[in-house]
C-alpha cells in the first residue's frame, strides 16, 4: 500500500467541502484533477471513501474514520513545527552569554538590540566578568560563549578574534594634550597615569616599549578595568590608558581621547567550549557583536599583514 501525501491532502479538503469543485478552488488545481488524485488514493487504500450524489461528496463511515485519524496526525506535525521553530530560536532555551567589562557598556546593548531583531523571545543570561572567570564558567558549561581579552588561557576551547582596537589616551576635555593628533611614550611619561593593572595583556606591551624607549611611567592609580580608567580620567585624576570601547561611550560626558602613537592594543576574543557544538543562536549572537564592533574597528582596529 502507497500512497502520498497530496492524496491525502486532496481527500482532507474533499472531506471537509464535501465537494470536488470547492475542493478543487481551495487546492488551486482543477476538478478533474481532484477527482484523478482521489480516485487513486481510494485504490491505493482499497478503500471506498465517498459517494457521489448528484453533485456533493458523501462521505462514508470509512472515510470519517480516515479523517480523524489524519487530523490527529496533523495535531502532530504543528505539535512537531512549533517544537521545529523552538530549536531556531523562536522560543529557545536561554543563551548564556559573558563579556569582560570593556565592552559591557554600548557594545552589548548593541549587540542584544541586534540579536533580537532575529530572536526576540530567547531569554539571555549576561555575565560581565574578567577574562580567566569568563573562560572557566565556559570550560564548566555554565556559559555558551564569551567575549575576553588575550590574556585568557584558551586551552580546551574553540576561540578566534573579533577585534584588535589602539589603546587610547583618555582625559577631560579641555586637556593639553588633546592639541594632539595621537600620544607618544615621551608624552605620557611625564603626566600622572591611571593604568591597567599589571597582568593585564595591554599594559604589559606598554610596559615593554616603555623599557625598550628608556622611558617609565608615573603611575598614580592602577585599576583592573577600563571603565574605571575612564571615569578616573574624567574626574581629572590623571591621564588613562583605556580600551577606545569604553572611551567612546563617554564622550558626550567630556571624555577626550587620543590613539597612543606606540603599537599597543586591546584584543577582543570570542570563546566557546572545546567539544559542545553551539546553538544557531549562539552563532547568531556572535555576528551580532562582530557587527557591534565594527566601527571601532573601523576607527582603530590594528591592520594586520
């Protein structure tokens, strides 16, 4: 017995508009073929389904016992769909997404504006934490993905390179060296500096042309994250050195900033675990945040041979 599903389709409506006709306008196909493709089903099946009286379907007990059986199966496929579409992304299990805190501010928000034009009903669980935490709570399962710096360990896990951003010089506006189109090594050495934290990747290339230039740094604040650089500087506490995703988000609040004329840069890696596969919409969240980033990378993403 075989029998296909335009068959089964065609003695569905048949069924319900008790007319080959109204049947055949609902189908977009003719009378005649309705009659062909239901006449053959009945063969196939070897079964009598309707009667013809004058000029309506009658239906047999046969045939209404067929119907209820291909309308619990049609329950099934929807059922089956809308099970389908959840596994897209129309109502998935949350994404765990992690950022360090550079890019936690404008970055993210635009990110997730992003992401919701395509998943709007999929819950996020956000983590803004430093580059080692992010890669354990990857490693441990406890997120799908995150975006760190290189400083980060990637042992275990699948991880490639979203940007490469310019350090920037950060200070009020109104300062004396935003006269300047970039900050040179000399320049900085003679002003009170809010730096990173020494274990962090960035700082620790400036501290290695700093030694190679003969020159060293008048450290007034050391602080682990950018964001704090940058409202330090803002306050007048001294002149920063920050990751320019930060610094762009403060510029209507008076925040200048300037590229350092030294070859020093912030790293932007997206990492997942090793062997799990990620979601559609894990994928989906990284281009977003690739698309994020692109007019930073624009203006000071670091070109590569």
């Amino acid at each position: 017995m075989t029998f296909t599903l335009k068959q089964v389709e065609t003695f569905r409506t048949v069924y319900e508009t008790e007319s080959v006709t109204a049947a055949a306008r609902r189908l977009d196909v003719s009378p005649a073929t309705v009659s062909a493709t239901l006449a053959a089903l009945e063969a196939a099946i070897e079964l009598r389904l309707f009667e013809r009286v004058r000029q309506r379907m009658q239906r047999t007990p046969e045939a209404t016992l067929l119907y209820e059986e291909i309308r619990r199966l049609n329950v099934g496929l929807e059922t089956l769909s809308r099970k389908i579409r959840a596994i897209r992304g129309a109502a998935q299990p949350r994404l765990r997404i992690g950022c360090i805190h550079a890019y936690s501010g404008a970055i993210v928000s635009d990110t997730i504006a992003r992401f919701r034009q395509r998943y709007p009903d999929t819950p996020l669980y956000l983590q803004i934490r430093d580059s080692n935490t992010l890669r354990d709570m990857v490693v441990s399962g406890e997120l799908d993905l995150a975006a760190v710096a290189d400083e980060s360990e990637l042992e275990g896990l699948r991880g490639h390179r979203l940007a490469s951003l310019r350090a920037v010089a950060v200070f009020p506006n109104g300062h004396p060296l935003a006269r300047a189109q970039q900050v040179g090594l000399a320049q900085l050495a003679e002003v009170d500096v809010i730096a990173l934290n020494a274990e962090d990747a960035s700082r620790q290339r400036l501290d290695a042309l700093l030694l190679q230039a003969g020159l060293g740094l008048k450290v007034a604040i050391e602080t682990p994250y950018s964001s704090t650089v940058c409202h330090l500087a803002l306050a007048g506490h001294g002149v920063g050195i920050a990751n320019p995703a930060t610094a762009v988000g403060l510029e209507a609040a008076g925040l200048c900033h300037r590229p350092l004329a030294a070859p020093v840069h912030f790293e932007c890696h997206m990492i997942v675990h090793g062997s799990r596969p990620l979601s559609e919409a894990g994928k989906y969240w990284a281009t977003c945040l690739r698309a994020a980033l692109a007019p930073l990378v624009e203006r000071y993403g670091v070109k590569r041979a």
